[in-house]
C-alpha cells in the first residue's frame, strides 16, 4: 500500500480549507498551491475531483473560490482516499489455489480495519492549533 502525492496535496489543501471553514473565506488556488507547496496546474486538477466527490463547492469569478460542502469533522480521510484513489487497499481478484480463498479472507478483514481507520480521522483532526506547531516523534 502507498499513499499517492495526489491524495497527499489534496489531504493537506483541504486542512487548509478547513481553517478557513465558517470564516466566510474562500480558497483561491494561487493561495493554496503557496502555503500548500502544491502545483498550482496538479492542484486544478485535484480541487476539479473534489468537486465532482462532493466534499468541496466552488464560485466563479473574481471573488470566487473553494469551500468545503460540509463541515470538517464530517469530512473523513477514507472520503478523500476514496475520491482521489478509490480503495485504500485493493484485491487482486485472484483467489485460486489451496490457500486464495482463506488469503482472501485475511486481505477483507486487512482492507476493513484500514478503512475503519481511515474513517476515525476526520478533516478538522488534520489542522495544526497554532501556525508554528510543531510535532515530535
């Protein structure tokens, strides 16, 4: 399993939308490829797929923008993986021989605590408290 720079920029421009959630403001593109250090051309196309899974709205024109559709705690890191990558963790499909079935199983039950996971962290979870946050591991 690997997480696609694709999901990544779109995990880390929508926290950046969800600290402007409730402000009234809109995301504008050149500000978020800036503090995102995403690609502004990568970054149309990802805020282009988010649209159409529903988890932003945009507005044309000189004071348009992105938005969230809904607020960030309803917004969850399996919804994002799902629209820009589909399933976290795909099956092969090949289920043949003595073990496929039982290697079947274990790949379910794998794929299924992944996504229950991935359904606990929510958008207003991925937001830093303060801009000079740091994290330590």
């Amino acid at each position: 399993m690997k997480i696609s720079v694709k999901v990544d920029y779109a995990c880390r421009v929508l926290a950046e939308m969800a600290r402007l959630h409730g402000t009234g403001e809109l995301a504008r593109i050149d500000h978020l490829a800036k503090i995102e250090a995403v690609p502004a051309n990568f970054l149309a196309q990802i805020l282009g797929e988010l649209r159409n899974g529903g988890l932003i709205v945009s507005r044309r024109g000189i004071q348009g923008g992105y938005a969230l559709a809904r607020p960030p705690e309803q917004i969850s890191l399996y919804d994002i993986v799902k629209i820009i990558d589909g399933e976290f963790l795909e099956l092969s499909g090949n289920h043949e021989g003595r073990t496929g079935r039982r290697m079947k199983q274990i790949w379910q039950d794998v794929r299924a605590t992944v996504d229950a996971k991935a359904q606990s962290y929510t958008l207003d979870m991925f937001t830093a408290k303060g801009a000079g946050e740091m994290y330590y591991i």
